[in-house]
C-alpha cells in the first residue's frame, strides 16, 4: 500500500451568500471537485440546500477548498465529522 492510499483530503463547499456548508472526505479532490459541480449543475446533488443555493446564487457564489488532511480513512471520517 502506498503513502497515497492513507492521503485523505477533508473539504468543503460554501455557499459564500448563506454560509451553507457541505463537508466531505476524499483521496483524489480534482476529481470529487468535478464530481460535485457536475451534480450541481445537473441539480441531482444528494445536499438539497446547497442545490437550492446553487440554483439561486449560482456557481460563482460557491468556494470548494480543503480544511484538513488525514492519513487514515477512520481520522478522515471523524474530521469530516
């Protein structure tokens, strides 16, 4: 196993309008960012109100940016919260 198979990003979005916030976890944060716009955009994302915000808002009032980091997938779990 590699030093890359325990990395964990914790990140978030933020609506920078309502300060509504979506936490996650992920091991590769270009692909879960693009993953995320890519529900966004298509409305079918799992977070209701960031959608809602998102279709108000739009795209430009979204910041997506890591917090922390983990080294296992238990630590990402309990950072993420």
């Amino acid at each position: 196993m590699t030093t890359q198979d325990n990395f964990f990003y914790i990140y978030e979005i933020v609506n920078n309008v309502t300060q509504r916030k979506y936490i996650g976890m992920t091991q590769s944060i270009c692909k879960r960012c693009a993953q995320h716009l890519t529900q966004l955009r298509s409305k079918v994302h799992t977070a209701e109100g960031i959608v809602a915000d998102y279709i108000k808002y739009g795209e430009k009032s979204f910041q997506f940016k890591v917090i922390d980091f983990a080294y296992s997938k238990d630590e990402a779990k309990f950072k993420e919260g």
